[in-house]
C-alpha cells in the first residue's frame, strides 16, 4: 500500500459546509452552556448577595440589642451608685449626729459629776 504524505484537500463544497455546519452548531452549544453557565453564577451571587444582606442586617440588630443591653446595665449601675452615695452621705449624717449627741451626753456626765463631786465635799465638810 502507498501512503501520501500530501494532506487530504477539503476543499470540496460539500465537506467544508459540513464542516461549518457542524463547528457552527458546536459553537452554539457552548455558547449556550456558557449562557446557562452564567445564569447560574448570577443566581448563586444573587443568592450571596441576600445572604450576606441578611447577615449583615443580623449582626446590625445583634449589635444594637447589645447597645441596649450596655445601655441598661450602665443605667442600673448609676443608679446603684447613687443609691451607695446617698446611704455614704446618710451614714455620715448619723455618725455626726451620734458623735453631737455624744458629744453633749458627755458634757451633761461631766457637769453631772461635777456637781456630785461638789455634793461630796459639802457632805464631808458637813460631816468634819
């Protein structure tokens, strides 16, 4: 058998059109698979897209929960230290007051006891 080395022409109308024909409708198909292909990419991103949305909105609420939470505790801690200085300025009101009335009760013994002490000398003058 002899083989050419000389390529096969195709030239001929018939082989070159089905030839065209048959890239043409590869042609097509791959164009629609990436058509179809980029459907579904624009759906899954749609798709991140509400996701991350909805993620973000969450973490908006989560935050602003937690803001109201803070809020509250700082409120309810600056009550509590009102509530502790007022019962500070109370309590040094009483020791005040306590050490005043102290203070006068003393008075009242020493001049009690001094009177008595007086008392005592004019009995034991009395008495010599």
């Amino acid at each position: 058998f002899f083989f050419s080395s000389r390529r096969r022409h195709t030239r001929f109308l018939p082989v070159s059109w089905a030839r065209r024909c048959v890239q043409e409708t590869e042609l097509e198909e791959q164009i629609k698979e990436a058509n179809n292909y980029a459907k579904e990419l624009q759906a899954n991103l749609e798709e991140l897209r509400a996701e991350a949305e909805k993620e973000k909105q969450a973490q908006i609420k989560e935050k602003k929960e937690v803001q109201e939470q803070q809020a509250l505790q700082d409120k309810a801690l600056k009550q509590k230290d009102k509530q502790l200085q007022d019962l500070q300025e109370k309590l040094l009101r009483n020791e005040q007051e306590s050490k005043k009335e102290i203070s006068e009760k003393e008075k009242e013994l020493s001049k009690k006891g001094t009177e008595l002490l007086e008392k005592l000398k004019e009995i034991n003058s009395l008495s010599d």
